[in-house]
C-alpha cells in the first residue's frame, strides 16, 4: 500500500474564543487534510481556545504570558514549545500578543495569520468599526505570512463579503468571521501542500489557475446593479 505522504506539523496559538482554530481542528479532522494540529498554546487562562482543543484531543500548553518578565522571555518560551512538539508552521488564530521581531524572523515564513479584513486597508483592531465609519462597501478577510510589522506579509489568501446599509461592528464582524472559517483552513491546505511559494514579498499560489480560468472573472457589485 502506497505510504502516506506525512502530515505538516501545525501549531496554533490563541487567546481567547477560538472559532478559527475550530475551523482549522474541523478540516485537520479528515485524514487527507495535509496538516495536522500537533499543538495548541494559549496565553490566557480559561480561554475558550483551550478547552476547545482539548475537547478534540489535541495536545495544548498554557503558557501565561503574565508569568515573563518580558516578551523576550515569552517567546522564547513559545518557541521552546513548537521546538519540542516538531512544529514545522505556526497559525495564529486570534493571538492577542506581539511577538519579538527574534521569534517572527525564526518563523519566517513558517508562520500565518488571519486578520478580519482586506489587507492592507484596516491593519490593527477594532476593523469593521473602521470599515463602516469609511463608508466601504466591502470587507474581508485576509490570511498572511507573519512580517515584524503588525498585519503586514505577504498575503495568501482573502475573502470578500459586502458591507450592508444597516451592519453594525458586529453585524460585519459575524459575516466576516463566517468567511474566515472557510479561508483560513483553504490558506492552510495550500501551504501544507508546499504550494504557497514567497517571492520578492508576495506569496506565489502555484498550480492555482484562479477563478478566470474557468470563464470571466466575476465582478463583485455593492450595491448590486438592481439597487
Ligand atoms: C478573528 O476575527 C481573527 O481574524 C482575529 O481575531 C479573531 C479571533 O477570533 N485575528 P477566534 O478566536 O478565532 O474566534
């Protein structure tokens, strides 16, 4: 029997209600997914994160950042942790903590991140708060290699959904959240099947043909044309 190719060894650090990594757990659980979620760290006690991994029986590890002197110190025990567990990428799923420019470049490109909106517009919190005071009528999702610069590397893969008349931040942020349970475990799969290549900053998706292959590319309209 042919062997299986071996599964990318992910590691995912959250710190609060972890849905993306619900997402990412969920796809993983299909034997032909090419990673597997080997580790989940969180930094904050009693994080949803937590008990949501350990529900699905993977291994985790708390490691509180209140208990460094510094952030140095910190990372340097995250990276310990991946180290240890045979982390070969690490997802960020709503990690609520900068990290050192040492540890960003010691995963350089071996680390993603989604963020709730179209990057580069909107980098940083509060997102759909800032996407509805600037009047635009799309939002999304973007999922990215990890640069030093908060939000910022190459960007893998993004989902769009439109702004409607009467959202709210949490109207938005529910669609949004919605699209980023379908992207990031798709930016995951490309990546752990070696398809994601970064070249002079930009990500490179190889063998994709894009939607235009398959007839017009679409045009998205808000409001649509019958409006
Ligand atoms: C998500 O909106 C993600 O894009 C952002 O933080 C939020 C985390 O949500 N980075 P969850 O913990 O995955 O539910």
């Amino acid at each position: 029997m042919a062997r299986l190719k071996p599964r990318l060894k992910v590691g995912v650090l959250a710190s609060g209600r972890g849905s993306n990594l619900a997402a990412l757990i969920e796809a993983a659980a299909d034997p032909a997914y090419p990673a597997e979620i080997a580790l989940v760290v969180v930094n904050v006690k009693g994080a949803p994160a937590l008990q949501r991994a350990e529900a699905a029986g993977i291994p985790t590890k708390l490691i509180e950042h209140r208990a460094f002197p510094d952030r140095k110190a910190f990372d340097a025990a995250l990276d310990a942790a991946l180290r240890e567990a045979g982390i070969e990428l690490v997802c960020l799923a709503g990690f609520m903590r900068l990290l050192t420019p040492g540890f960003v470049e010691a995963w350089r490109d071996r680390m993603i991140n989604i963020h709730p909106s179209l990057l580069p517009a909107f980098p940083g919190l509060d997102t759909h708060a800032r996407a509805l005071a600037a009047g635009a009528k799309f939002a999304g999702c973007t999922v990215h290699f990890v640069r030093h610069e908060t939000d910022t590397g190459p960007i893998i893969a993004q989902a769009a959904v439109p702004v409607l008349a009467q959202d709210t931040p949490d109207s938005l942020a529910a669609r949004v959240l919605e699209a980023e349970h379908r992207i990031y475990p798709l930016a995951l799969k490309l990546v752990a099947e070696g398809r994601v290549r970064v070249v002079e900053e930009r990500a490179e998706i190889l063998g994709a043909s894009g939607v235009a292959a398959r007839g017009a590319a679409p045009v998205l309209l808000n409001p649509p044309e019958e409006a």
